[in-house]
C-alpha cells in the first residue's frame, strides 16, 4: 500500500503480511503520509490503520484517509482540512482501553481539536471484552458485522450531518411569542443554564430542588413548574445524592415514587462526541420506554462530566457543542450545568469564558458560613429580566434508615427563607440606611434564616436580645459607640423596635411564598 502525499508522490511503502504483520520501505518517508479510500467527501474519516479505514468506507460510504499509526494522525488531519476545507474531519479513532491512558482516543482528541473536527470510536460490549481485546472499527466489523460499524458511526455523526449548516429566513415569517418557562422566571425551555458556586455552597441542593419540582409539577418556592422528564448525569456523590432525593421526598410530602426523574449510575464525558451521542441514546431509549419528554437535563458536576481541559477555549466549545447537539436541540429542553466558581473571580465559574458566553441564564449560590442560609443570586438572563434573588435555609429531616447506633440518619431539603419584610419597610419609607445600619438588619434576617423553620404562616417578629446583638456586631467589627449609633437610628426610623432588653423588626414567613410541609407554631 502506497503512503502518499498530498501531491500524490509516493513517499513509501507499508506491507501487510496475512497474519496481520505490517512492515515499512526502508528509508522511506511515513510522516504526514496517507492512503486514500474514495468515498462521499462531504465526510472525511482519519483512521490508523488501512483494516480499520476500509471497514469505516465499507459501512458508511464516507471518505477515509488511513495515516498508518496514532503518532500520524496530527499532520494528516491538518492534511486533510487543507484538501478537503468544507468537509467534516473525524477522527475514527482506535478504543486502546486496555491501556492507562487510551493513546487511540487521545491521539484522535489531540488531531482533532487542531483542525476542528470530532471522534468517533468504537464501544463493545462486556462479553465482547471478556472473550478479546478488541478495539478498533475493525474488530468491531468481525465481532458484529459491518450494520454495528454503520449503526455506531451514525450514532455520532447522524444529528451532526443532518443540519444544512447555515440557513435563511425572512423576518416576515418570524413568529413572536412568549417565553415558555419550565420555572417561572428562572429556568426557561430550551436554554442552557449554569449554577456555580464553591465546593459545599449548596449547588447540588438547589439542583435536586428545581429537578424534584419540575419532574412532580411542584411549584418551586412560589413559582410554576412546567412537569416533565429529568434526567440527572450525577458526576460524583452517588450515595449522598439518593439521601437528598429523599429527603426532599420526606420534608415536601410530595411523592417522587414513579415521578419521571432518572439519575445517572456513572459520570460521562461530555466534550467527547462518542461519549456524548452515547448518553444522549441511552435519554432516547427510556424516552421510548416511557413516553416522557425531557423537561430538563442536569450534568452536575461540570469538572466530573466534562472529560476535557474546562480551561481549553476547543474543549469547552467542544463540551457546549455537544450538549446542544445531543442532549437540549433533540427535545428543545433546559440543560442545567452545576459548576464550581472561578478560583480568583467568585462572581463567575470557573474556566474558559466561551461557555459564559454560551449560556441563556446564569446564578451564583453561596453560603453565608454563620447561619448555614443559602442565597441564589441571578448573574446572567439572556431573554428576560433578571429575577429577584432567594434564600434558603436547609431543614433537616429523619431519613428511613439507622446508623449503627440506632439513629435515624439524617437528610436535608430546601425550605424558603424570606427575608423582605425588613428591606421592604426600608424601601417603602425611603430611608437611607449606613453600613452599620445594614448590618444590624442582616443580623435580624441571619436569626431569621436560623430560626424561621418552626413557624406558622404569616408575618411574625424577630426577636433578638441586646445582648446577643451587640456580640454579633463586635464579631462583625462594629464599635460599641457605632453600634449603639445604628441601633438607635434604625428605631428612630421604625424598622425595628425596642421592647426591655429586646430588639424585633417584622419579617414575612417563607410559607407564604408556596412552601408545604407542616410548620409548629411559635411560642407566643
């Protein structure tokens, strides 16, 4: 077989022997070298080996371009974009998982990422790898025969090759309409929504909240859910997560039994197209099953189901490009992306910036440490106004199962805390309020935040004693004399009052904002 190049000389020769050994010319030239397959060249595959190329020819009719070995694959893709500039370069990649680090897949990354192209390759089975090492498209030809090589390929490249690329329309027949909103006012359909926060913010709680409210139909803290499918690709913490779907379950009373919400067993790797079609196949196949539509789609974590470098403008791109073309564009769903906050700026995730700038809706969750209240902050709404930020409180709930003393193990759930009623009076009066004065206020929502979860609905006081109060302001670097300042000033102007040694301001309950559960009332 000649190895070519892009002039059509001939730079060498390879000999494959009928035990499958293979030998070069001596003294020939292999670098950037290739044999050409002929075929529809709206395609371009780039394969190692001639076995592999002719079975990826043979079932999909595409153009292939066989480069001899994984160390070649670089300079003959860059080939290739340069002979064929309007085609769609694929790498059709050995599967080396019986390595430590599969030189196939990522020689085939490595190539494609230069020149803009994808990778393909092949997945077999666990009797498959049982009996055999199988790992290229060949193998996958003997085992199965040439259909599973053309249903495997197309799997990837079908929702890719069938788009037309670039399209018109007139602005005569665009329609108006109104935003359809799966949560109203945050989350709407056919969006891509990031929440980021540090490590323990809460992230993965406010998940599973808005996930458990869409697949019940469950109004979320106050704002209507449009019910549907989720499909949950949880990257870590497995365990821990079933105890917070109960929980949830548990402290709502709204029962997930046969609600249409489906949790990943793995992690996947999202920026890779193989692994991408696969997850988006395995959506279709309960899909079927079902007959439940997708109503969102959650990744969380990003860093865990990524599987490229989230710093790397191609991967991140490649990571986004995947998510719309095989998770949100086959069912116009909202794919919701947790991340971890950027180690420098905390107002924005961490990593490359093109995917802030791909997603629709942007929120930051953070965690104030001192009373364990959790608030969600919108950073980003592309095609709406920014709605007004939440706070929770997480309560605790027994879960149906013991530790090895007996006790009930303990879950958690979201539960609404609103802390307006102070803000509000503010706003309504048209008072300046200083900084310490502001911070005597957060004082009494943080008892708030700490306290409210025993209440019954309806406004009520925040009590705090003097004492209590002036201790919080000294940990919060306010002088006495500033403390006393401020304290006075916010009676004067009636936000709070003073009753004894007692300091209260009113603040409205969370149930009124749509939470359910039972509440015990507070003491009089």
């Amino acid at each position: 077989m000649p190895i070519l190049n892009v002039d059509g000389q001939i730079l060498s020769y390879q000999t494959i022997a009928a035990d499958g050994s293979k030998l070069y010319l001596k003294g020939g030239k292999k670098a950037g070298g290739f044999y050409e397959i002929r075929g529809t060249k709206g395609v371009v595959m780039v394969s190692e080996g001639f076995a592999t190329g002719a079975s990826v020819n043979e079932a999909t009719g595409y153009h292939v371009m066989v480069a001899f070995d994984a160390g070649n694959l670089t300079a003959v893709a860059k080939v290739a974009r340069a002979m064929y500039p309007t085609a769609k370069i694929v790498m059709a990649a050995d599967n080396d998982q019986f390595t430590t680090d599969n030189p196939g897949v990522k020689a085939a990354h490595e190539a494609a990422s230069g020149i803009r192209g994808e990778v393909v390759y092949p997945t077999f089975s666990d009797d498959e790898v049982k009996d055999g090492k199988p790992t290229d498209w060949n193998d996958l030809h003997v085992l199965r025969g040439i259909d599973a090589v053309k249903e495997q390929i197309e799997r990837v490249m079908a929702p890719i090759t069938k788009s037309k690329g670039f399209e018109w329309v007139h602005i005569d027949d665009l329609q108006l309409t109104e935003i359809k909103w799966i949560i109203e006012d945050y989350i709407e359909e056919d969006s891509l929504v990031q929440v980021f926060g540090d490590p323990g913010g809460g992230k993965s709680f406010v998940a599973i909240d808005m996930a458990c409210c869409i697949a019940t139909g469950t109004p979320w803290h106050g704002h209507d859910v449009k019910q549907g499918a989720v499909f949950y690709i949880a990257g870590e913490g497995h365990n821990g997560l079933a105890r917070r779907f109960k929980a949830w379950e548990l402290g709502k009373g709204v029962a997930t039994k046969g609600a249409p919400i489906f949790k990943s067993k793995c992690a996947a790797q999202l920026y890779d197209a193989t692994s991408a079609a696969l997850v988006g196949d395995t959506i279709n196949d309960l899909v079927q099953l079902t007959g439940c539509q997708p109503a969102a789609i959650v990744i969380d974590t990003m860093a865990r189901n990524m599987g490229g470098d989230e710093n790397s403008t191609q991967d991140m791109n490649a990571f986004i490009q995947h998510i719309d073309t095989y998770l949100r564009q086959p069912y116009h769903c909202a794919v919701m992306i947790v991340h971890h906050s950027g180690t420098g700026d905390k107002d924005r995730g961490r990593g490359s910036s093109a995917l802030k700038g791909a997603i629709d809706a942007e929120y930051k969750i953070q965690l104030d440490q001192s009373t364990k209240m959790i608030q969600l902050e919108a950073k980003k709404m592309k095609e709406a106004e920014m709605p007004p930020a939440l706070n929770f409180s997480l309560t605790q709930v027994d879960l149906p199962i013991f530790d090895k003393h007996g006790e009930a193990v303990k879950g958690a759930y979201l539960t609404t805390v609103d802390i307006s009623g102070l803000v509000k009076q503010a706003n309504e009066k048209h008072v300046f309020l200083g900084k310490n004065q502001n911070i005597i206020l957060k004082m009494l929502m943080e008892i708030e935040a700490t306290n409210a979860k025993k209440v019954v609905a309806g406004d009520f006081p925040v009590i705090a004693d003097w004492d209590t109060l002036r201790e919080m302001a000294r940990a919060k670097d306010v002088e006495r004399n500033r403390f006393f300042e401020a304290l006075n000033a916010l009676i004067e102007k009636g936000l709070i009052h003073k009753d004894h040694n007692e300091v209260y301001g009113i603040v409205r309950n969370a149930s009124e904002s749509g939470e359910t559960g039972q509440r015990e009332e507070r003491p009089k």
